[in-house]
C-alpha cells in the first residue's frame, strides 16, 4: 500500500518522507483528473495526506467557497 499526498511544494511538503508519493493533480483540477491519477498508482493507496491549499489572502477573500 501506498501514502499519497497533496500540495507537496508547500511549506510543509518537503519535510516529508521520500517514500510517501506526490499528487500531480493540482487543486483546480476536476475530481475525475485526481481519481484518474490516483488510479494509476500501483499497490493500492492506504494514506492519503492533503496539504494542498488556496494560499493568497486576496484570492480566498475574493473565492470564499474555495477558501
């Protein structure tokens, strides 16, 4: 099985362990694009991080429903 994770270039991705594999999928992507992607991982996901997230404080305060 396989750990996973989203928004591994962040401030907190690149303390993680090299084992853990990075989502391409980026968060304005379709959930068919991610599920796609995670489909093609081979051994089966058993983790899932998400640490992606909308940063800028004028973008989330212009797309609250995406903040």
């Amino acid at each position: 099985m396989v750990t996973v994770c989203t928004g591994r270039t962040g401030s907190v991705g690149p303390f993680l362990s090299s084992s853990i594999v990075s989502l391409k999928t980026r968060l304005e992507a379709t959930s068919d694009e991610m599920a796609a992607e995670l489909e093609g991982i081979g051994g089966g996901v058993s983790s899932f991080i998400h640490l992606a997230a909308l940063v800028p404080v004028k973008l989330c305060e212009e797309n609250p429903e995406r903040a």
